[in-house]
C-alpha cells in the first residue's frame, strides 16, 4: 500500500478518533487508527466514519455528504445537479456511486460547525429541488457521550476487483471511476 495514499485518505475521512462504524451496522468503540483506515483500503475490515467531534462544546467536522438512495438517470441528475450548486457557490465536491444510488461528499480544510456543514447540504438541495434524505452530518449538538451517525467510507478494497453492484467509488467529471491514489 503506498504510505502517501494512506496519509492523505486519512486526512480527507478524520471524524471521532475514539470509534468508528462497522461495515454491517454499529459502532465499535475502539481506537480508529491508521490501521483500520488500511484495512479499509485493503478490503480486509470496511469501515465508516462519525464525522462530528466536540470541540469546546460544539460539534465541528472537516467533512460531510448528502445520500441520493435512488440509483439510474434520476439518481446521477440529481446527484450532479446538487454538486452543480455547491459549484456555484464555490463549493468544490465530489460524486460516489454506492450500491444505492450516490453520495455527495464535501470536504473542509480546517474543522467547521456541523451546522454549518449541514446548512450548506440543505441549502443545496433546496436549490435543486431535490428532497434531502440522509445529509450527514445528522446531528449539530452532540451531548455527553452522544457519538452522532456515521457514513461508510468509499474505496472498500480499493484495489480488488471492482464490483458494479456496490462500486463505491469516487466518479470523475466523465462519469469514470477514480482510482483511490488520483482522488
């Protein structure tokens, strides 16, 4: 696996660094370490990621995404038309296919509200027209011990066979699929 790939899937997918999601539902309250973001990668143990962490009382995130849980034209039109509107704006986003449909992913350089986060998926989507159904991150308060939602992450065995039926996987501006080291 190449050491610079890894940092840098690290640094765009951080959330809560005292758990994180299984593949099959729930949270595993354990360290999420480099090694499990390896795993990920290597298609050994997916995972996912809660994005919000309380910071001086408020939950902040360096990244969120919408779901579009509707796959063909209507889900790729909707999907693209809300990343047309965080274009707009100076929002620059990225398009997974997932198994479902399509997840719309944003990332911040520095942490921000979750509000805030949430806001700009929300004020997207009413733009567009298009009904939000998961915008993560859910939650904009956590309270004590509260952990919030996860979302799992893209480029489950990012380097085994691709598998049409649940790609996960980042789509360039052609409709192909990024390989994990060019996203």
């Amino acid at each position: 696996m190449n050491g610079q790939t890894l940092e840098r899937f690290i640094t765009l997918f951080r959330g809560r660094g005292d758990c994180y999601g299984s593949w099959t539902g729930g949270c595993v309250k354990q360290p999420l370490t480099s090694g499990r973001f390896a795993a990920h990668l290597e298609g050994k143990d997916p995972i996912g990621v809660y994005p919000s962490l309380n910071v001086d009382g408020v939950a902040r995130c360096v990244w969120g995404c919408t779901d579009i849980d509707y796959a063909g034209e209507e889900g790729e039109h909707d999907s693209a038309s809300i990343q047309a509107a965080l274009t707009h704006v100076g929002v620059t986003s990225w398009r997974e296919r997932t198994r479902k449909g399509w997840h719309v992913w944003v990332f911040a350089a520095t942490l921000v509200t979750a509000d805030e986060m949430r806001r700009t998926f929300l004020a997207a989507h009413q733009v567009v027209d298009v009904q939000p159904k998961e915008v993560n991150p859910k939650q904009t308060v956590l309270t004590q011990g509260q952990v919030g939602n996860y979302v799992r992450l893209p480029y489950p065995d990012a380097w085994g066979q691709l598998n049409e039926n649940e790609p996960r996987r980042i789509v360039d501006n052609s409709g192909g699929y990024m390989e994990v080291e060019d996203f």
